[in-house]
C-alpha cells in the first residue's frame, strides 16, 4: 500500500514540474516571474503542498527556478538554450558514473548526423562556410602533422554540419554535447593507426558526396565512420579498465 501511494506521489509532482516547465519553456512564464505561492499551487492542481515543494525542487535542480527562503519562487532561465546547458550537465554526470554511456552517446551522435544529411542533401546549397572552413582545417592540420590540431577541426566539421541544417533545437542539442564529442574523437582517434591522410580522405569524400547530393553513399560514409570510432573507443575503455585494475 505504501508502495502505490509513493508512485501516486511521483505522479502528482511531476505532473505539477512538468506544467510548469512547459511554461517557462514556452516563454508564457518569462525570467524573474514569481510563481504563484505554494498553497495557490497545490489547490490549482489538487495536489497537496509537499507535492508542490518536491515539484519546485525538480525545476530548481535542472536550473529553471529559484526558491528563497520564506519568498516566492521565481523564474530564472529565459530559453530554452539555457535548459539544454542544463540537461548536458546531467549528461556529463551520467557518463562520469558509467563509461558505456559514452558508448550511447556515439549511437545519439550516428541518429543525430545522419539525419542532417538528409536535410542537407535535399537543399540547393548543402553545406556553409562553416563546413568549408573546418575541411580546410582538417588539411592544414594534415599537412603540418598536428594530430591534436586534426582532432578539434575533426569535431568541428562535424558540428559545422549540424548547423548546416537550420533546425535549431538539434544544433542546441548538439552544441551542449560539443565538448564531450570532441573528447570522444580524441580518444577514439589514439586506438587504430590511421594515418590523417586517410582520415582527412573520408572527411572529404562525406563532403563531396553531400555536394553531389549523394544522401545514401553520405549516410553509409557517415555511419561507417562514427561505428568505427565507437569501436575503437570501447577497445580505450577496455583498456582503460585493464589498466586500473592492475593498478588496484
């Protein structure tokens, strides 16, 4: 019994945390808007006050709204590029704690590129400048052998796709996850030996295929390219894990 009235609980505050999200999201509640008190809340929504509390302090924790002792709470995000920073901090926690979610977050990553592909591979003009430059970083990088300078433009190109795309939401997405996929493709690139000249010729081969508005050798590229460093990064956490043990 105890068991169902801890779920109907769940339930009640976060049905109360996700109303007021949507709100604050959506801009009908803007930044340093009180809400209304506790007790208004909870008769509003029929719950009880310590469904309201738990609920404040779900928003509180993904950064939307600040309580002050004995005051009102108020509004403190205005956007939703904000939230995102919010949620890539829980996502950076979450791969702290287990390494196989950096093993998810390739997957994410695969769903996320290939999609834009087909966006970019549908438009009259694929690619930005963005793309172009981060190509000719790729070169210069290749050229002068600066592996750590390859891996940054590397990530870059990547990123320079998604923005290609003009969807908002997903280069939000993908600008909070930026920094952990540049840290991916930098231990991915150290397991195989790949010379950046053939790395920087699937780089170029992505590029020309997206210009040509070949969307399926594109995306089979593509594809190939991130399962290939999703292999090599699980053989670095191996490795890692064989190490740390033997130093126990």
């Amino acid at each position: 019994m105890s068991t169902n009235n801890n779920r109907s609980r769940d339930k009640l505050h976060s049905s109360v945390a996700g109303a007021f999200e949507a709100r604050i999201l959506s801009g009908e509640l803007p930044i340093g808007e009180h809400l209304p008190s506790e007790g208004d809340i909870a008769r509003d929504f029929g719950v009880s006050t310590r469904s309201v509390r738990e609920a404040m302090q779900i928003l509180e924790t993904k950064g939307l709204v600040r309580r002050r002792h004995g005051g009102r709470t108020s509004v403190v995000r205005a956007d939703v590029g904000e939230f995102m920073g919010t949620l890539a901090v829980t996502v950076r926690q979450l791969l702290a704690s287990d390494p196989d979610y950096l093993l998810q977050l390739m997957v994410a990553r695969r769903m996320i590129e290939t999609e834009v592909l087909g966006i970019l591979a549908a438009r009259e003009t694929p690619v930005n400048e963005e793309v172009t430059a981060a190509l000719d970083g790729m070169r210069r990088a290749r050229d002068a052998g600066d592996f750590t300078g390859f891996t940054v433009q590397d990530a870059a190109f990547h990123l320079a796709l998604v923005h290609s795309a003009g969807n908002k939401i997903l280069s939000l997405f993908y600008d909070n996850l930026y920094g952990l996929i540049t840290d991916v493709i930098a231990v991915s690139s150290r397991v195989p030996t790949k010379s950046l000249e053939a790395a920087y010729a699937e780089h170029e081969d992505i590029y020309t295929m997206i210009r040509n508005r070949d969307e399926a050798g594109a995306k089979a590229l593509l594809r190939a390219q991130i399962d290939n460093s999703a292999a090599y990064l699980r053989v670095a956490i191996e490795n890692a894990n064989r190490k740390e043990e033997s130093n126990a």
